[in-house]
C-alpha cells in the first residue's frame, strides 16, 4: 500500500483512482468549501483548504508520500478563459507545487490539466512546467501525455464522454539525470485503445440510471423555452427535408438573408461563416421561408438559440432521439453514443429519448465515479454538475497511472522504499479487478 498526496483535490476524481490501485490519502487541499465536504463525505479525509499555506513549509506541514498527485487550476490555460497562463494568479500555483516536491520528493508524481496547457498560445508555460519539474529532480516528457475516457472500452475503466485531458507524469530521478533524459515516449497514444471503437458506447446502456419519480430530479427538466427551442429545430430538420444535406458548419439563422454588402469590415472567419449561411439559405430558400411561417418565434429566439450545429452524421433527423447541448455558441446536436466534455458551467447535455438533461449522479458516472459508492451529500445539483465539469476523470487516472507505473518500474523502485510500495500495489491490485495487467 502506497500513501498519496492529492493537491486541487475537487471531490476526489484522484482519490477514487489511486484507491483503487491500493492508495491511501494522507492529505489533501481543496480551496472550494462545497467540493471540500463532498471530498470528507466520501473518502472521511479533510482537505486542508490553501495549498499555497502547504507550500510555506511543506516540510512541516506536508507529510511524507509516495505520490503527488494534483488537477491544478486550469482556467488560466483553458480556451474557454483568458489564457492568460503563468500571468494569472492560478497560475502561479504551479510553484507551491514544486515548492512542495523539492521538499518531499516523491517517487511518483501526476498532474492534470486542460489540453491547451501545451497549445500554441500557452507554449512559454508547459515549457516553463516541464523546466521547473525538470530542475527538481523528475523525469519529465517533452509534451503532456493527452488521453481521454471514451477511448477506452468500459472493462479498462473508459466512459462515454469526450474529454482529452493533458497528463503530467514523472518519477523523481534527480536533477542530473532528469536534465539529460529527456527523450521519453508515452504510455499512451491519444486514439482508440485495444480495438475499442468509441461508436459502440452507449449512453443509454453505460451512464443513464432508471428514471425516478416526484421532485428528485427537477434539475434535469426541460422548461418551456427549452422544449420550444428543440421543437422549432425539429420543425426546421423536418421542412429541409431528409435528403438535404447539412452542412458541417454551424447554421446561423439570423444571417440567412444577409446581403454581401454586410460582409465588409467583418473578421475573415465570421464573414466566411455569413458567406457560407447566405448559400445555404439560398439553395433552401422554399423549405426555410415554409419552416419560419410555420415557426415565426424563431426570430424572438435569444441569438444563441437561433444558431444550429448539425454533428449527428446519419441519424434519424429528430432531435428528440439525439443528444442536445445549448452552448453559448448555439444549439449542438450529437449521436447519443459519447457526451461531449462537461463543464463547470451549465452545459449539461440532454438526452433525447429521455427529454431531460442528464442527472448529477449521471454525470458522476461520467467522470467514473461508482454510483453505488459515490454521493453528493445532499448539496445543491447546480454545485453538483460544477464539480463534475471541474472533476479528473476517475477511470482515465486510474489506467494512465497503472500503465506509466508499468512502464517505469525500475525508474520507480530505484526512487527508494515508496517507489517500491507504488509498483506492488499497483502490479498487486490492477489485475485482480478482472482486468489485463496493463502492457506496454
């Protein structure tokens, strides 16, 4: 059994990994009071609440571990933010961090974050990041290892959700070695895995839970707006006619009778969007004029709902057999086989067939939390669905790290006696899941 440390716990996505490959936490640092209780709620240890008080004297208020691990603050590095990286506050957290290793150094470390933490506009900070982890003495790939849970089959802890997910992975070597080594393949490519083909989720079969009744579940209705908004784009699939085809870019119905003389002065990319929509609207011009006479609200529509993205390639042309996402670049539509990434904000996808949006327990089961073990205890669904789109995906940590332990087990267990701990544990508790062993 091997101890672990868990920075920017949320409520505990690491946590439920690393217990599962024989972990046990002996610390953790949650700044957010609602994740805090639902982390003590579920596995009864009480995160501290500033990592950067850890980071003051780490050596006497860090306790000895064999793994860090830590989904550090994204919003500085997530296109979604400002990008704003190591010049934003959270962003800086990525010193109490090290401040921490180079105090306790700890054979095994795993970080996470968002994808575009080694984009091309955050590229001065990953370098950054790798240096400093680097100069503390861990063995540390040139690019973040990016992976998401729907590439993996369900028996190998995957989900049917799109969420590819930058994973810092290293074992403490010293600086000398950690300087000269640097030339590191990864675990994983970020692609199917083992034959799965992500088309064969299910979100009816692998996420959905049976419907309940009364007021449990009021979060998840549809109000009237929102089944006006899905019901007019039915009506607008149904006018263009199945043999139609749909565009692959998004329909902005504001713009259908744009003139060309409104292009000028606009950024390229959006005068190519109103140049492409014009020439839809003009090759359809008998079916749209039909589909707003029959539905004239669309032009009282908020201007994010009369925007239209067509992504469920050959479906059936209902919106209630798809999955719907009102994003606030428009209204999205999807097979109902994988979910797109959740979000902190509310972007919950709803489930067609079902006419509701997925519930919080659903979405635990997304970011693979075990339903039958795992509780919100009792708090809000709004916190609830905001700590989902904040959460490490559990089943995605889990095979990420049991597959880097494997490959790297003697770097491992030459890191001394908590190295040793880390790869029995995991060579002791991977298997017996039913699963294969992980294999390079």
């Amino acid at each position: 059994m091997f101890e672990f440390v868990d920075l920017f716990a949320g409520v505990g996505g690491f946590h439920a990994a690393l217990k599962r490959l024989g972990g046990t936490g002996v610390q953790a640092a949650e700044i957010d009071r609602h994740a805090s209780a639902v982390y003590q709620a579920n596995w009864g240890l009480a995160p501290v609440r500033d990592v950067r008080t850890l980071a003051a004297d780490p050596a006497a208020l860090v306790p000895e571990h064999d793994v860090l691990v830590g989904g550090f603050p994204c919003q500085p590095f997530s296109k979604s933010g400002r990008q704003l990286g190591m010049a934003e506050e959270r962003g800086t957290l990525v010193h109490d961090i090290v401040a921490i290793l180079a105090a306790r150094r700890p054979p095994v470390i795993m970080l996470e974050n968002v994808r575009n933490i080694a984009g091309p506009r955050q590229r001065v900070v990953w370098e950054a990041v790798r240096s400093m982890l680097r100069e503390t003495g861990y063995l540390i790939a040139d690019e973040p290892l990016i992976f998401s849970p729907h590439l993996l089959p369900p028996e190998l802890g995957g989900a049917p959700q799109v969420r590819e997910r930058a994973y810092i992975l290293g074992v403490y070597v010293g600086r000398a070695h950690a300087m000269r080594e640097t030339n590191i393949e990864h675990v994983l490519r970020n692609e199917p895995y083992g034959g799965w083909d992500p088309q064969n989720w299910s979100l009816e079969d692998h996420v959905l839970l049976p419907e309940q009744r009364g007021d449990g579940h009021r979060a998840t209705r549809l109000d009237a707006s929102e089944e006006s908004w899905i019901n007019t784009w039915n009506g607008f699939l149904a006018h263009i006619g199945a043999e139609a085809k749909l565009p692959g870019f998004p329909l902005w119905e504001f713009e259908w009778k744009a003139r060309r003389s409104t292009l000028a002065g606009l950024p390229d990319w959006k005068a190519d969007f109103v140049r492409k929509n014009h020439d839809f609207y003009v090759e359809h011009r008998p079916q749209i004029d039909a589909w707003r006479r029959q539905f004239p609200q669309v032009s009282r529509f908020p201007t994010s709902r009369r925007k239209f993205e067509w992504q469920a390639q050959n479906s059936d042309r209902d919106l209630w057999k798809l999955l719907i996402q009102f994003r606030p670049s428009g209204i999205r539509v999807k097979r109902p086989t994988y979910a797109p990434a959740l979000v902190a904000m509310a972007q919950t996808p709803i489930f067609g067939p079902r006419r509701r949006r997925l519930t919080p327990e659903e979405t635990a089961r997304l970011q693979g939390f075990d339903p039958a073990s795992f509780t919100f205890a009792g708090q809000r669904p709004l916190l609830s669905y905001k700590q989902m789109g904040n959460a490490v995906n559990v089943g995605t940590a889990q095979f990420v790290f049991a597959k880097y332990v494997e490959r790297n087990e003697a770097h491992i267990r030459r890191a001394g006696p908590g190295g040793e701990r880390v790869v029995r544990a995991v060579e002791s508790h991977w298997a017996p899941r039913g699963l294969a062993a992980p294999s390079s």
